[in-house]
C-alpha cells in the first residue's frame, strides 16, 4: 500500500502493529525528495534528526546544529510526506535548560505540523520529559549511543557489558515513567535490546541495534549511501548515491568543457521572422549611440 492511499499513522495506529506483531519500519528523513519516496513506501515512521544537518550540511559533529536548522529541514520533510508518523530531534540545548522551555520548544515542532519530538534522555532531564508529556506531545527517547553526549561516551557500542547495560534499562525505564512512549536503541548490543523488546511495556526500535525490535530504523544517508563524511564501518547500505552523483557531475564537467553540451537540439529559438526584427532594432540602437 502506498502513502497515498492510507490513513495517517498515529500512536494509535503503532500501537495496532505492535499488537498484531507487524514490523514498523522507519529512517531519519532530511528532505522533500526522500519524504515523497517514504510516503509513496508507506514508511510508519521519520524522524528529522542532527543526522541531516551533519550529512547534508557538514556539520562535523551534532554539537554545532542549530535548532533552527532542525525546524527549516522539518517543514521541507513535512511537504514531502503526510502519513508517516513524523518526529523532530531536540537538540540537548532546547531540550535541557528548563521545563518551560523545553515544552516551548516541543509545541514549536508540533506547530509546524510534526507528531512529536525525539530526545536523547537523561536522568536529569525527567521533569523536562513529564513536561512535554504532560503538554500532550508525544516523545520518542533514544538510548544506547547517544550521539549528542559523545564527549562525555564517544560512539562505542553500547551494552557490551551487564553493567553498562543495566544502566541503560534504570534510563529507559525512568524515562518510560516520565512519559516517553517509545523507545529508539542506536548502537546497542543484541542482547541489550532483545530485553528490552521482550520486557518493556512501550514499542522499541533498533538502529544497527539487531533484528530483536518492534521497529527497524536507519538514517537515510546511510541507506542511500551518500553523506559530507564516510557512512559508519559495519553497517549495511542499499545504494552508492554518492558514486551515482559523482559521476553525473563528471560526465556534465566533461561533456561542457568539451563543448558537447549544451547540445544544439537542445536551444530555444525565435518565432519565425522574429531573428531578423532583432537584428534590426540592435542595429538602430548602435547607430543611435554612434
């Protein structure tokens, strides 16, 4: 079935698959073109993350993303695609300062006609997710690796052992309390989320986390295989964009240094008789400046 002939995907709706044990597929989605390709699919699930602003942008690092620029690549998701359920990242900056402004900021999102927010949790950040609950406005929160606090964990895998992994189910389940209602678990060792899906009471998703999920999710550059920086080692990808790219671009460096494009098929001429009026009048003009 394609996006165009479905309803629009709710909380509801997710909550169907789960319960029916259907695979809820989603990916990170940055702009019109790749929304239009996930409505048409009938993608359950995107997310606007940092993942656009670093890949599509340059940013080296989710550090330097600007909210604002998060919100531009929403609005242009969210005129490509209409019934996947639609989520905006929170950068830690808007989302940790207080609780008033994180639910401001969540309601920006919404206002713009997304379905919710997406949020690396923290345990200090508890009141700021009851906050935004309370407010109506569903979050997904993302555990495992936590891209923003790279400083503080880096990009290791996450849960290799039992006690890093039960500090990410005590995070998991506080945030669960607090009124997450999903879980996204990126980086995380099989074991970790194969408990998770078997044990918490809300959807889990898996980025390159195993096959053990309610939910597959993937950022879209890697799938397509194109982004500023090298896709991540040991992943799988279903295209070379980039190669794709780079070799049309080639072919129009070459083709238009060498004189064979634009092609002479290709132009746009005057009406019949309209060449030799124009000649005519540029003619008179040059006569009148002489």
């Amino acid at each position: 079935m394609t996006g165009t002939s479905r309803k629009k995907v709710t909380l509801q709706t997710l909550g169907r698959k789960v319960k029916n044990k259907e695979r809820i597929v989603g990916m990170e989605c940055h702009d019109t073109p790749s929304a239009i390709m996930a409505e048409e699919l009938g993608m359950d699930l995107l997310c606007c993350g940092s993942p656009g602003p670093m890949g599509l942008m340059g940013h080296a690092s989710m550090d330097t993303v600007d909210f604002e620029e998060q919100l531009y690549m929403l609005q242009a998701v969210l005129r490509g695609a209409k019934t996947p359920f639609i989520i905006c990242n929170l950068p830690n900056t808007v989302a940790c300062v207080s609780v008033e402004d994180a639910i401001r900021n969540a309601a920006k999102v919404t206002h713009l006609g997304a379905d919710g927010v997406h949020i690396e949790p923290t345990k200090g950040m508890m009141p700021m997710l009851r906050g935004i609950a309370t407010a109506g406005i569903p979050i997904v929160g993302h555990f495992g690796v936590q891209g923003e606090r790279r400083l503080m964990y880096g990009y290791q895998t996450r849960g290799r052992t039992a006690a890093d992994a039960a500090s990410i189910v005590e995070l998991i389940e506080a945030s669960i309390e607090a009124g997450i209602v999903t879980v996204l678990l990126e980086h995380a060792t099989e074991e970790l989320t194969k408990w998770c899906f078997e044990n918490l009471p809300v959807p889990v998703a898996s980025l390159r986390s195993g096959p053990h999920a309610n939910g597959i999710f993937q950022v879209s550059s890697d799938i397509i295989g194109c982004s500023a920086f090298p896709i991540p080692p040991g992943g799988q990808t279903f295209g070379n964009v980039w190669q794709n790219m780079l070799d049309a671009y080639t072919a129009y460096f070459n083709a238009a240094k060498s004189g064979q494009y634009p092609r002479q098929e290709d132009s746009y001429h005057m009406n019949d008789g309209e060449k030799d009026k124009f000649l005519e009048s540029m003619a008179r003009r040059k006569q009148r400046a002489a």
